[in-house]
C-alpha cells in the first residue's frame, strides 16, 4: 500500500546495474532503507530526490524486506551546499550524525525538523558554517537523550563553580570531582554560555552570534570527545573536515 512521508536523505549506496538503497529520515516512521529502483539511470525521475540530503515528500510503498520509493516531491536538495567545500563537509559530517542517533521506525520527534533547518541554515551563504554546525550538534544529542548537564556538576550534582567537561560524565565537573582523579577538559565560562544558548536558542536566533576562533577550536575539541564518548562511530567526515580546514 503507498504512503505518503516526509523525508530527508542521510545515506546513499549504489545497488546492482542502476539502482540505489538510500536511507531516509522519515518524519512518520524514524528512520528507513527504501531501495530506488532505476535511480541511477539517467532518464530516472528519481534522480534528484534520491541524493544525499535531499528533504520532500517521498511516495513509498513496503515491500518484504524494503521499502520501495514510488516519486519523489521535492522540497530541496540544498544544492548551495555542493557549492562550498567547508559547509558540503560539514553537512556530511551532520547527516551522518543524524543517521547514527535516529533508529529504525521510530518517530524521529525534534530530530526530523532539526535536520531539515540545519540543511536550510547551513546552505545560506551568509551564515556561519562552523557556529550553524556546533549548535545543530549539541541540540541533535540533548534530543536523542544526551544533553549535556551545563550547570550542576554532572558526576556529583552539586551547584557552584565548574572547572572543567567530562564527556564521560555527561557534562560539566566541579573542582572536587576533578581533584578526586575524574578526567575532564579545561573549559572557558565563555564556552559553556554559548553551549547554553545553543541548546536553548533556536538555529534562526542563533545564527546571529559572532564567536572568535578560540571558542570555535575548544568547543570543537569538547564536543567531538563528548560525541565519541556517546556515540560508537569513527566519523569519516570528521577527517575530512580536518584535512579541508589544513588546506584553508
Ligand atoms: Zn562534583
């Protein structure tokens, strides 16, 4: 039986002569595989919607042991991203993110429009890849159930003064934690407000902000021990915004 959803693209694998088994982040059933038959042929409708971040309405009907992609309504394929080296990494590295921490046939709840205003914000040209990238990041695990405790100490819950982020901890230490050998990295005051305000500002909001070089590398630092601590993967797209940001 078809059914209409709405969807964004997150992964993409070449299947036999001219298909294509894409992964999609559905707004209705979590996250799916849909095999595209034809997909890669180049009379296909199924071209355009059948990329990497592509967001519509997919048509799609369940097959035994996948879904099948009927059409596809496009909404967007952000194609500004594939414009910039910078903002196309960084995309990459957030959807695969997204495809890690949304599971199978589950309403994907906040996830699904995170995703979708993530792509939008970071293919406009006026904002800030790196800010778009750092706010998409940390809301995309509070919503999956790894907020980051900010203002209490993560490991013994105690108010005050906080000198330091343990990934493993699930957020900020106070001294006493720290001194009793518990591991965390040095973190800025500066640092922690603005994980703050992303957490509770929208992306619209914050992409107003202005930030300096040094936060960005030590909230980079932070947030990639604390995703690595929280999520099993070796990002591929994390290396490569490394050798991207070498070469710049
Ligand atoms: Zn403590």
């Amino acid at each position: 039986m078809l059914f209409k959803t709405r969807g964004v693209v997150t992964k993409t694998v070449n299947y036999g002569e001219g298909d294509k088994i894409i992964t999609l982040l559905t707004d209705t059933h979590g996250k799916i595989q849909a095999m595209a038959r034809g997909a890669r042929r180049t009379k296909s409708k199924l071209i355009a919607g059948t990329q990497l971040f592509c967001y519509g309405e997919f048509l799609l009907y369940k097959g035994k042991s996948w879904y099948y992609i009927d059409q596809v309504e496009i909404d967007n394929t952000f194609y500004k991203l594939r414009n910039d080296l910078i903002r196309l990494s960084f995309g990459t590295y957030f959807i695969e993110l997204i495809n890690e921490i949304t599971q199978p046939e589950l309403a994907p709840g906040n996830l699904f429009d995170l995703a979708v205003q993530t792509l939008e914000t970071l293919s406009d040209e006026t904002t800030d890849p790196e800010l778009i990238l750092r706010a998409a990041e940390i809301k995309a695990l509070a919503y999956s159930g790894f907020r980051p405790q900010l203002r209490r100490c993560a490991n013994c819950g105690r108010p005050g003064e906080m000198v330091a982020f343990s990934p493993s901890a699930g957020g900020v230490i106070c001294r006493e934690c720290r001194d009793s050998g518990l591991y965390g990295y040095s973190i800025s005051s500066q640092a922690l407000k603005i994980m703050d305000l992303m957490l509770r500002w929208d992306l619209d909001k914050l992409k107003c902000l202005k930030l300096d070089l040094e936060l960005y590398k030590e909230l980079e630092k932070v947030m990639r021990a604390y995703v690595a601590a929280h999520i099993e993967k070796d990002f591929v797209s994390n290396r490569f915004i490394d050798s991207i940001k070498k070469i710049k």
